[in-house]
C-alpha cells in the first residue's frame, strides 16, 4: 500500500523515507530541498539539477518518473469525467492496484471478486465518505 505525503517538507520527506524505504537506499531528486531529510533517515541522496520547463522533462534519469505520472495522469482524465480533490487517494488507488497486477489481466477479475465477498456489508452513507489523510 502506498502513502501519501503530507507536504514537500523536510519532517514529511523524513518519515515518509523512515517508514517507507530500505536505510541503505539511494534516494534520487532533482534538488528540492526538503529531499536532503532522506539522508538524516539512513538514506543517502543524489540530486540531479534539472532546472525547468520542457528541458527538463526529458532529463533521462527522470524518464520513467515522467512517462509514470504521465500515465497516471492520462489514466485518470480518461476514466473519471470531474475529478475532485477529496477523491484523488481514491483514483490513485485504483490506478495502483490495476498497475500492480497489468501484467496478469486475466486474473484481475477474481482477485477482485476474492477480496470482495468476505468483505462485510457497508451502509452507502460511509461508503461515499472520502478518505481522510493528514
């Protein structure tokens, strides 16, 4: 399961890095500050200077980042006709779980239908609550 961040600074980079990733792991980014928290978190860090604009899009370490969130972007705009921003844990969650399990498509479907069936009812009110993150 994945979390989100709270906000892009050091004390969220911090704990997101300390629950989320190995010590030993390289965290790569493109210079923003609040990145260097990943290293007081057993991390170490590598910035790549990109700068902005189009140029940087197509930065080549930064490639699959790019063409992931352009995916996700596109899968989400082509599935939902308004999207509001309580909703958007939801949408990504949905993309994470069809991404996870793209390459066995056929079983997609009874997983699902797995997962459901034990799941106990719900009253339709708590259901259409967003998730609340903070």
């Amino acid at each position: 399961m994945s979390e989100r961040v709270a906000s892009f600074c050091s004390h969220s980079i911090s704990g997101f890095v300390k629950h989320n990733l190995e010590p030993n792991c390289e965290v790569v980014s493109d210079g923003l500050a609040c990145f260097n928290a990943a290293t007081g978190a057993g991390c170490t860090h590598k910035t790549i200077k990109t700068g902005s604009g189009a140029q940087a899009a197509r930065t080549p370490a930064f490639k699959w980042v790019n063409t992931a969130l352009g995916n996700i972007k596109a899968a989400i705009t082509g599935t939902y006709r308004s999207i509001h921003e309580k909703h958007v844990p939801r949408y990504l969650a949905e993309f994470e779980y069809r991404f996870n399990r793209r390459y066995d498509l056929a079983a997609m479907l009874p997983r699902l239908t797995w997962a459901a069936l034990p799941t106990p009812p719900m009253p339709y009110r708590l259901l259409k609550l967003a998730d609340v993150y903070g």
